[in-house]
C-alpha cells in the first residue's frame, strides 16, 4: 500500500527528532542520542511487524536507518540540542506529533492487511505510535511520555478506530486517511493548547 510507505517515511522523520530532542534534553552523549533515536523511530514499527508476523521494515529497508542518521547529523550539525526544554519546545512537539499519527495510521493498515479484528487494529495502531517511545524513555530511566503527556495515547486509539470503521463500509482511500492524519493532527495540537487530559482517579 503505497500510503503505508509514505506514512512509515514520515514516521521515522518525526520521531528520530523527537528521539533527538529528548535524548539531547537529558544529557545523553552522541551515541545515547543516536539509540535513543533509533529506538523512537523504529521500535513501535518493530514491535508492531513481529506481531502482524511481516518481515521487519526497519531490518529489511535500508532508507530507515538512512533516514535517523540523517536526522541525527542534521540535529548535531544545527545545534537542535541547545532547545533543552522539550515541554516548551515547538519544534519537539510538531515532530512527536507528526510521529504519533503517522505511525498510528500505519498501524492500523498493517492490522488490516494482516486481517486483524476491530481490537487488534487499534491495539496494532497504539503499539506503533508508542511503542518507540516507551522503550526510549525506559532507556534513559523516564516516566513513558504516553502515561503524562496530554491525550498522547487516545489520538493514536482514535485514529486506530477510524481507520478500522472507515475499512468496514469500504471509504478507505488516499483522501480518508489524509483526512484522518490531518485531523489527527489537529486533535493532538488542540490537546496540548488546551490542556485536555483523560479524567484521574481521585
């Protein structure tokens, strides 16, 4: 499918900075960066092959290692570690963002090419999108940014379902799931601003 490939490219992009970010932000050196990095980019999209049972993306294509080097160098090169403050960080958070969708959207496609039910695209869709960040915030000993930060987990969930509705009445195409991306998009940034969260156990 021609979308996953765009939303896996994409997805790799937008969390090796992310990785970058959070990795510069706590005090990793060089190679720490670049693990972290790698490990944001491509370990929900690892963990999300091995359990649709396809030959692993990140081991079998060599544009996603090629993409997070270039990511790093580039952050290096620029100097994006000097924004140390991730919290307040535009650019971290666009990046994560694009991130988090791209890659629930790819989820949810590679859940329903794998013929999976109405659960396992969504759990497939949330993996994917968090996945990466979750081992990477175990690496550098940090509370997994999908159980603080505003409506992180939900979006992925979100998508993850319309994506699997949009199949079953036979809508989905390029210019849904660009839809569905877009407005995923939108419904992260608008949690941030206006600090929506899930309601907590009092």
């Amino acid at each position: 499918m021609e979308f996953l490939e765009v939303a896996e490219i994409v997805g790799i992009l937008s969390f090796a900075l992310s990785g970058f970010f959070v990795a510069s932000s706590a005090g990793l050196d060089l190679l720490g960066i670049f693990i972290a990095s790698f490990l944001t980019a491509l370990g929900g999209g690892v963990i999300r092959d091995v359990i649709a049972d396809k030959p692993l993306y990140a081991f079998t294509n060599n544009i996603a290692s090629v993409l997070v080097i270039s990511v790093v160098v580039v952050g290096v090169l620029f100097r994006l570690h000097r924004f140390n403050n991730i919290e307040k960080n535009r650019y971290f958070l666009f990046a994560d963002t694009l991130g988090l969708v791209s890659f629930a959207v790819s989820g949810a496609l590679v859940g329903l090419e794998a013929e999976f039910n109405f659960s396992g695209v969504v759990l497939l869709s949330l993996i994917t999108a968090v996945g990466g960040g979750v081992l990477r915030d175990m690496l550098i000993n940090e509370v997994p940014f999908i159980l603080t930060s505003e409506f992180y987990g939900t979006v992925a969930i979100i998508v993850g379902m319309v994506i699997y509705l949009l199949d079953r009445v036979a809508l989905l195409g390029i210019v849904s799931v660009t839809v569905v991306f877009l407005l995923g998009i939108v419904l992260r940034l608008t949690a941030v601003w206006r600090n929506w969260h899930l309601p907590k156990l009092r």
